[in-house]
C-alpha cells in the first residue's frame, strides 16, 4: 500500500485552504498513492471569530470536494479534520474523515482528547472553548487491514492507540497542527513511541507554519513503521512525503517481538489511574 502524507499552511481563508488541499490530493495520485492523508483543520486555521463561518454539516461541500477527489483518482483519503456542526451552540466538532475509492464515507472520528494547553508565552490553547469532544473509538477497513483514527493531541495519550490496536488495528492515523514548541521536540519521539510499543505502521499528517493568530505549526508529516523506523518524512514548508507499507513486515515484527499477545490486561486493566496536577 503506497500513502502520502500532505502537508498544508491553513490560514483563514476556507475556500483557498480547501483549494490548495484538493491539488495536494492530484499530486498525491500523480505519485501512485492508493491512500493520502490531509492534516487537521485543514479546512480553516484563523482567528476565533471566523471560525463560525468554517462550520459545515457532513455531507456538506468540503467533505463532497474531498469525496469527489477520492472518487476521481479512485484513492482512499483522510480528510484530515474539518469544522462539523455541533449540537452545542458556538461549537464544532473537530472531525476526521474517511473515503474509500469511490468516495464514499466510511469512518468519521470526531476528536477525543482536546487541547487546553497554558504554556506561558509560548502556547494558550483552550479547544474545549470552541469544540465539542468526541466520545468514540473508531476504526475503519482498508482492503483487508483495519485501520484507526486519530487527530493531534490524542497522539500524547497512548491508552488510545492500545485499544485501537487490541481492535486490531495496523495502521493509525494521525491528522495534526502540531505546534512548533512542542513538537521540535515531541513529535517524532511520539510517533515514533506509538508505532513501536503498538507495531503498527503510523501515517501522520501535520500543518507547516504560522498562521493567524500567533500559531506556528512544525509540519515534518512523516510515516513511521512498526519498528519505529521513519520510512518518509516531508520537508519543510508546504508539500508531500510518500511511502509504501509492506504488511509481511509488520507481521514478522509481530511473530518476532509478540509484544501484544505478551500482554497481561489480568494485572493492570482494572487498576484505578491516579490523576496528578
């Protein structure tokens, strides 16, 4: 299986961000991808008070533009994430798309874990402020291999990515903006960490710099095996990386190193987790 991470610079215009990701989704074909993978709110990364107007149902016309791509180039996309409309007032769901080859939507994943992050004078964060959390596991089946959803900030809590591959799961998602404080450091050791300790292939797509207002993301979309081996990684600035996924390997890793059937869930499943502050 050949996927490409795309790398985008979202600002707060939706109609050219939609517009730059779909010709993203052509090079991604052009490059004989069966799989291509957007970042997170590629829709629309701006000021607080255009974020109403990004709002949009699902189907609506981000979603059937991605669709129709996935359609055209029979390929599979992850819509990185888009503003869906919210039940709660003032709010949207951060959300995860999945089309299959004939553009049909067959997972959505509304973001988890959300980010309320105070870093003085480096991060002020506070998603919960806009967006309303998902609730649910999700995983999805591509042409044999199960596949799990997740966006960003999720990537800091492996419990997650555990159960997703307990499910089954062999390749996880990880649509992001990462910022570039956190992740100059951060964010290769976590993907990294999550492919290892879960042996699954990683495909992770991230924003690459700054947008409105005082946000600068780090990009280095990457794709990373079940050995913690970086098999591709997207230079700086807006683009793609590519490569192809050899599932014998993520089975010998498996045979070689059974980790996970090595688990023991008797012991420490049902210990109750201190929360520290």
């Amino acid at each position: 299986m050949r996927v490409a991470v795309l790398q985008t610079n979202s600002r707060g215009d939706k109609a050219a961000n939609v517009e730059a990701a779909l010709v993203l989704l052509d090079r991604a074909a052009g490059a004989g991808a069966d799989l291509a993978v957007l970042p997170e709110n590629v829709d629309y990364m701006g000021r607080r008070d255009g974020i109403e107007a990004a709002r949009e149902p699902i189907p609506g016309p981000t979603s059937q533009a991605f669709a129709a791509k996935a359609r055209q180039h029979g390929m599979w996309v992850v819509g990185g994430s888009i503003h869906e409309l919210s039940e709660e007032p003032g709010k949207s769901y951060n959300t995860s798309l999945l089309f299959d080859r004939r553009g049909e939507i067959v997972a959505r994943y509304r973001k988890v874990h959300l980010y309320d992050v105070e870093i003085p004078g480096r991060v002020s964060a506070r998603e919960s402020t806009t967006v309303s959390a998902g609730c649910e596991l999700v995983t999805a089946e591509i042409e044999g291999h199960l596949a799990g959803m997740s966006i960003c900030y999720d990537l800091r809590f492996p419990e997650l990515y555990r159960a997703l591959a307990v499910r089954g799961a062999e390749l996880l998602f990880v649509p992001a903006a990462f910022m570039l404080y956190t992740g100059k450091d951060h964010w290769e050791v976590l993907l990294r960490a999550r492919a290892i300790e879960n042996q699954c292939f990683v495909v992770a797509a991230g924003q690459v710099g700054s947008s409105e207002p005082n946000v600068t993301c780090y990009g280095r979309s990457m794709v990373v095996d079940p050995w913690g081996t970086v098999l591709a990684t997207a230079p700086d600035g807006v683009g793609m990386a590519v490569a192809d996924l050899d599932f014998d390997h993520l089975r010998r890793v498996r045979a070689e190193l059974p980790s996970l059937a090595n688990r023991r869930p008797d012991v420490y499943a049902a210990e109750p987790l201190a929360v520290t502050r």
